[in-house]
C-alpha cells in the first residue's frame, strides 16, 4: 500500500511538471500559430482577388443548439469575403469564398474568388492532403495549355461549366486522381450554388443539357 | 565503449533504420521527398535527445534519493513515466513546428505527433537512457538521431529523384521527364528500403 502511494505521488509530479512546460509553451506559441493561419487565408485571398484593395469578411451567425432545441450561445463564422477595390469599400469588384470538398484521403480547403456576375477570377487550394504525386498536385497552377489539370483552366468559368472531364464537363481533371478533382470542382459548384442566392449575382438561364 | 563509438554505431553499424529496423512506419510515409526527410529526421533528433536526457536524469535522481527497494519499485512505473516525458516534447515539438514552420508541418502532418509511438525513442529510452550515464545516452541519442535522419534522407533522395525528378524541390531533368509515380507512393518505400537493406547486406558479406 505504502508503495502504491508513493509511485502514484512520483508519477503525478512528472505529470505536473509536464503540464506546466506544455502550458507555458501552448501560450508562447498560440498567438503565432493563428497567426500563420490568417495569413494563409489573406495569402489565399490576395491570390485570387489580386485587384482588391479591402476584403471585408461577411460573416453568419450560427446557433448552437443543445439537444431539446435551446439555443445555447451563437457561433460566428465567415459565409464569404467581400473585395472592393477602394480602400472606402465603394466599388464592389466580387466575391471570395471559400470551398470544402472530400477528396481521396483528406478534405481539401479551397479559396475561390468570382466577379460580381458570377465568373471565377482565379482558384488557390489552401490545404489537401491527397496522394503525393498525383491528387496533391491540384495546387498546381501552372499556365493551362489544354490537356494537363492546372488551377488556372478556373479562370472565368461559371457556375455551369464546373464539371470534370470525366463527367462530359470541361475541367480537365489530374492524370489518375479524378477523385480529386472531382472533389475540388463539385465544392466550388455547390458553394457558388448555395451563394447565388445571397450575392446579388444575375442567375443565368440554365441550358439545359440533351 | 569510448563516447565517439556512441556515436558513431548509430549512424552506420546499429543504424535505426537499416539495421535495427527500428521506427520504419513514419521512414516509409514521409520519405516522399528530401525535405520531409530532414524536418522528421530534425524533430525526431530533437525528441531523441530531449528524452535520453531528461530520462537519464530521472534514474539518476532516483537512484540517489531513493533506497535500493525503492529503485526496484520504480521499475514498475518507468514506461509511463517513459511515455510522459516523450509525449511532452513531441507536443513541444508539434506546437513550435506549426508555429514557425506551417509549410513543414503540413506536409508531415499526423506523422509529427505519431513521433510518440516512434520505436526508436521508446527504444533508447528503455534500453540506453535507462541503464546508461547522461554523457552516454546524449551521445547514443544524437548518433541514432543523425542516423535516423541520413537514413530517410537516403531513401528520401532516391524516391524524390525517380519520382518526381527533384532534389531538394529542384528541378532536374526538365519538362519531359515523366516521373515514376510508383516511387513516391507506398509501394516506393518498400522497394527502396529493401534495395537499401539488400546493399548494406551484400557489402557485409563480401567484408567476411
């Protein structure tokens, strides 16, 4: 008995000192590491909107419910960006969002930018984790010569054109990972889809397909 | 054994990855490419180091402050002990790596805090650090980290060169160069540690 109590004492204190140095370090570095991810994310935004000036962030409120239906506090959170090109936020040049997508192996994270009638003005992933080699190389952005995936075959495309290669679309989709491309061409459609209606963006008359 | 054998047995005649087979899971994921191969190998040394040391220390405080009995009792709770001090630096490791080095830790990923259940740490730690000085167990990690890291940066040069026809990120053959896919994908690893291991067997046996 006597032994129980001291091992336990002699672990609890490794323990504790464990948990102070992890707490002091947690601290030191938190700051930075948000940091590192809003400058992803205002990278990202430079990226594909390379003519705005200010992009203020239009942002939801979310209730979060408990089980019986109460809301229990509201969570915020950015719907999408919006990207003047003045400083006083006068002349509105488009949109920004960003777009969520299954792919093969990870989820992949992408920041689209479009014009104010609904033309993608360019395309950055900002996180996968597919395949190396061949569902990883969506980030790249290569200039678009016609028979090779590339970030830039994006630009000005609309709603409708969002569709891969395989499925009778236009996306060139990457040698071996349709998944992916797949993934990231079907995320940016729904996303625009599900924005149409909240951008004060013309709704085109659908062709439909024979 | 002199400190510079220490060092040195890690690096070629019990290196981790080659010779004791120690640590292979994390060698055949992130060997895609030299720079993976470096920042593991880099964080690995670092949690390496960190435990043997501190590791060391802990049996030597105890073997001071406390009885001969009270040594065995020990005994009985060195792996968790083990554990904490290991898991503590690998989540010191994790935090600094994505604070300063977001890029980096990315493209490791689950691979940096998976450095817990790395073998090659509990390993030294239960069978070096343990039984050994401080001077000794810092130079037998600093060995076996090194040579951890010349090992995946061995098989990380040879994968990246045939694969994506890199070193270092550099371009090296030009545009027309069709990359062997198979050799950054799972199946590479194997081939390319196997390869490596059938070399260093082959040399051995033509010393004898």
């Amino acid at each position: 008995m006597h032994n129980v109590i001291r091992l336990s004492i002699i672990l609890a204190f490794i323990t504790l000192i464990a948990a102070f140095v992890l707490a002091e370090i947690y601290n030191i570095t938190k700051p930075r590491i948000e940091e590192q991810k809003l400058a992803k994310t205002q990278e990202a935004l430079k990226y594909v909107l390379p003519d705005a000036q200010s992009l203020p962030p239009v942002k939801k409120k979310i209730p979060v419910k408990d089980g019986k239906g109460n809301t229990l506090y509201e969570r915020e959170e950015i719907v999408y960006y919006k990207a003047y090109s003045d400083q006083q936020e006068q002349n509105l040049i488009g949109y920004a969002f960003k777009a969520y997508g299954t792919g093969y192996s990870s989820n992949i994270e992408t920041m689209v930018g479009i014009d104010t009638i609904g033309r993608i003005t360019h395309i950055r992933i900002i996180s996968q984790k597919e395949t190396p080699g061949l569902g990883a190389l969506a980030e790249n952005s290569e200039p678009f010569k016609g028979k090779k995936w590339s970030t830039q075959q994006f630009i000005n495309k609309q709603i409708d054109d969002l569709k891969v290669d395989k499925d009778g679309g236009t996306i060139v989709s990457i040698t071996g990972a349709t998944i992916t491309s797949r993934a990231i061409t079907n995320s940016i459609k729904a996303k625009m889809q599900e924005l149409t209606g909240e951008l004060d963006i013309p709704i085109q008359e659908t062709v439909e397909e024979d | 054994m002199t400190l510079v054998a220490e060092f040195i047995k890690g690096i070629y005649k019990e290196n981790p990855v080659f010779r004791l087979a120690l640590g292979l899971c994390p060698v055949l994921a992130v060997s895609t490419s030299i720079s993976n191969a470096i920042g593991m190998g880099a964080a690995t040394t670092f949690v390496l180091l960190s435990s043997n040391t501190i590791i060391s220390l802990l049996i030597l405080f105890f073997s001071k402050i406390l009885s001969e009995e009270g040594q065995k009792s020990i005994n009985k709770i060195r792996i968790p002990m083990f554990i904490v001090v290991i898991a503590s630096f690998v989540t010191i490791v994790e935090m600094v790596m994505s604070a300063y080095f977001p890029a980096l830790s990315e493209s490791l990923g689950i691979f940096i805090p998976l450095i817990v259940v790395n073998c090659i740490i509990l390993g030294r730690a239960e069978g070096f650090a343990s039984k050994n000085s401080l001077v000794f167990s810092v130079m037998d990690a600093l060995g076996m980290g090194i040579g951890f890291t010349l090992a995946l940066i061995a098989i990380a040069a040879f994968r990246e060169l045939l694969g994506s026809g890199q070193l270092l990120g550099v371009n090296l053959f030009g545009g027309d160069y069709k990359p062997v896919l198979l050799m950054i994908l799972p199946p590479g690893a194997f081939l390319v540690i196997g390869l490596y291991l059938g070399i260093l067997h082959w040399l051995d046996a033509r010393k004898k």
